[in-house]
C-alpha cells in the first residue's frame, strides 16, 4: 500500500497564492517524489501542486484554505513541508525585512 497523507492550511500572506509565493510552492513540490495535489476545496478540483501555471491558476487569495494531499514515498513529508511554508507566509516576510535593512 501506498503512503498517503493530507492535510488543510490557510493562507495568511497578503497577495495570497500569486506569482512568487507560487513559484516557492511548486518548487518545493517538486523535490519530492511523492504525487502532490492541491486543491480549493475539501471535494475538489484537485490539481498538481507541481504545476506553476496550475497553481497559479488557482489564484488563491488571503484567507483561501488550501487543501492539501500526497501519494506515494514521502507523502506526510511533502505535506508537512508544504503547509510550513504558507505557515511562514512563504519566507516573504523575511525576505522584505532584509530588504528594508539593507535600503
């Protein structure tokens, strides 16, 4: 049998899922061999979170929770390290704090 695992997470950052915030998803998606799908809500659609023109598609405002699910070898990983990042405001925050320090 399969490793599954999911898991649901709202998005806090203020531009929600767009351009980068998209980019640091899917990227971090895809260093995992597990199969990713995300989606809008809990019955679906379900897409490939793997997927840069899918997710960015989806265009997922402030306060969207995401959905959330993996398939195959390091599913609970990919899943956990997905919902960290939009928990971190996908590292935007401190990416804007350096920039401010080094105006």
């Amino acid at each position: 049998m399969s490793a599954k695992a999911a898991a649901q997470v709202e998005i806090t950052h203020a531009v929600g899922l767009h351009a980068r915030p998209s980019v640091k998803f899917t990227k971090l998606a895809k260093t995992f061999a597990a199969d990713v799908e995300m989606a809008l809500a809990a019955d679906g659609p379900w897409f490939d979170a793997k997927s840069i023109v899918k997710v960015m598609a989806a265009k997922a405002p402030k306060g969207t929770v995401l959905h959330l699910r993996a398939k195959g070898e390091g599913a609970e990983s990919a899943v956990r390290a997905l919902v960290e990042l939009v928990e971190r405001d996908f590292d935007e925050a401190a990416e804007g704090e350096a920039h401010v320090r080094t105006a």
